[in-house]
C-alpha cells in the first residue's frame, strides 16, 4: 500500500499535537482565553481601552481540532482514538481510558491497532474517518479519499 502524501490535514493534526503538549486544552484554551483573563482580573472583565493593543480571547484552530475530538470521541470512540494516537495528541488519555500502564507514544500503525484490538485495516479505516471529519470541519476537501466511480 502506497503511503499518502502528507498534506493540510496532518499539518493542522501535528499542530494540535504541539498545542496539547504545551499543556492546553479546550477547557484552558490558553493565557488568552476569557475563562484565563476572568480567574486573572478576580472576576472583573474589560474589553476597552488599556494599552498593549487587542486582548480578545482567541478561537484557535487547534482548540477547534480538540473540541471535534472531543465530540467525536461520544460517537465514534475508535476513530477518536486512532486520531489521538496517530499524531502522540493528547493519546496518554487514550491509554488511562483504556487501563494501558505502560503504554509510550510513537508506536507505529500495527502497535496501534494491536492495542487497540482491531485489525490493520479497520485501524487505517477508523483513522481516515477522523482525517475526514477534519477536512469537512475545515473545509480542506482536496485531502478527503477520492470517490471512486462504478459506471
């Protein structure tokens, strides 16, 4: 099997990756975020004025990313969890969820599914409906699987 070509998709999936490693998540969302500025200011917001320019709470790509996976994982469990494997993003989560104690991240394909019991094929399958939840998510439709025609 042909290995495919890395594109928009794991791009945005190794930058949420990064973004989890950093110690973010979407309840966090980051010294930016308005849960951040309101515990900081003990309760006191102010949008106006105050110097060092604009100070909004940011909506972060990678924080949509982990919100999708977030939601994914209450419907489709396996393919949030290939996601959260493949790319080490957030996966010592899948490994206390599944009661793995020793489990490191950077296993290949195989591993994966071992782990996970299931064969290669529904690994790669479970996988390649995660990438396309995100491709549809972020309008990057030139990296979903091409429709092959039977006529």
């Amino acid at each position: 099997m042909a290995r495919r070509a890395y594109d928009r998709v794991d791009r945005l999936c190794d930058s949420w990756a990064r973004w989890l490693s950093d110690g973010r998540t979407a309840e966090s969302g980051g010294a930016d975020s308005l849960l951040a500025r309101l515990i900081d200011s003990k309760g006191e917001l102010n949008f106006g004025g105050g110097g060092g320019g604009s100070r909004e709470p940011r909506d972060t790509l990678e924080e949509r990313v982990e919100i999708l996976v977030y939601e994914l994982r209450k419907t489709a469990p396996m393919c949030a969890d290939a996601l959260r494997l493949e790319y080490a993003a957030g996966c010592q989560r899948v490994a206390v969820a599944r009661g793995w104690k020793h489990y490191q991240p950077g296993l290949d394909q195989l591993s994966h599914a071992l782990l996970l019991g299931v064969s290669l094929r529904t690994y790669r399958t479970r996988l390649a409906e995660a990438r396309g939840k995100i491709a549809v998510e972020f309008g990057y439709h030139e990296c979903l699987p091409k429709q092959s025609s039977t006529t």
